[in-house]
C-alpha cells in the first residue's frame, strides 16, 4: 500500500516538513487533464482522463538553502530539483526522505576524475541511494560545500 496514495496527501507531508525545518513553502495545484504538464494532448477544456479520473499535480518550492522545488505528478512520481539539479522519477513515497536526506545534510555530491564529472548522491532509507549526474558548470555554492 502506498504511503502517500494522493498528490495532496504527499504535499501535506511537505507542509509539516517545511515546518520542522523552519522554511517557508509556496504550493501551486494543476488539476485536471488539460493543467497537467504530462496530459498536453489531452486537448482544451478535457479535465478528465478517459478513465474518469481528475489528475492532480502539484508544484512546491521550499525557502532558504539549499534551493529545493518538488514536482508532484498524478502518476506517483516527483521531480526533485536541487539548486538547479534535476532528479526526475523519484516515487512518490520516497520524496519525503529525499527531502529530509537533504536538508539534513546526508546529500553529497560525489566527484569524478576521469572521465570529470560530479555526482548527486542521496541517501534513502533502506540503504537505497538516489544517484543524478552533473557537469561541472552547474557547481553552486551549496553544491561545491557538499564535494567529497
């Protein structure tokens, strides 16, 4: 069974995050077929998937640092992106304790020397790791403190 069955039951989770850590959150909802990022040939007015079902997506970006943003889409997954690093396809079930790993400083990012290259590496809980590469140039601050 899932542990967050509905996109507005995994941003409810992110607004207790947001609070335990003392940041601030703005949320944005899309809802319906044709506000959806993934639904764009579902066509002009068409809220519905053919299955009957209203799909719900939700934006959410975090305050403070590191700069974090979560996509939530209606088909159990999440674009988690981190200071400007993209990590696509993290299921649902797994964005609190990316988001946690994160700010709790467990996130590191792993460099490469031949060929150059650094990596995002995000502990999950059950000795899982959420791996997203990186070039060089998109170095932040925050990324660059974080180099092993």
């Amino acid at each position: 069974m899932d542990q967050f069955p509905t996109t507005e039951s995994a941003v409810t989770a992110l607004r207790a995050i947001a609070a335990e850590y003392g940041r601030e959150i703005e949320v944005s909802h899309d809802i319906g077929a044709d506000q959806t990022s993934r639904r764009s040939a579902a066509g002009v007015g068409v809220t519905a998937d053919p299955d009957g079902s209203l799909p719900h997506e939700a934006y959410v970006e975090l305050g403070g640092s590191p700069r974090v943003s979560v996509r939530l889409y209606p088909e159990d997954d999440a674009m988690i992106t981190i200071e400007g690093v993209e990590c696509p396809d993290v299921p649902r079930d797994d964005v609190p304790a990316f988001l946690r790993s994160v700010l709790d400083g467990l996130a590191h990012v792993r460099a490469r020397r031949f060929p150059p290259g650094y990596f995002l590496i995000v502990p999950l809980p059950g000795d899982r790791t959420h791996k997203e590469f990186m070039p060089m140039v998109t170095l932040t601050p925050w990324l660059s403190s974080r180099v092993r």
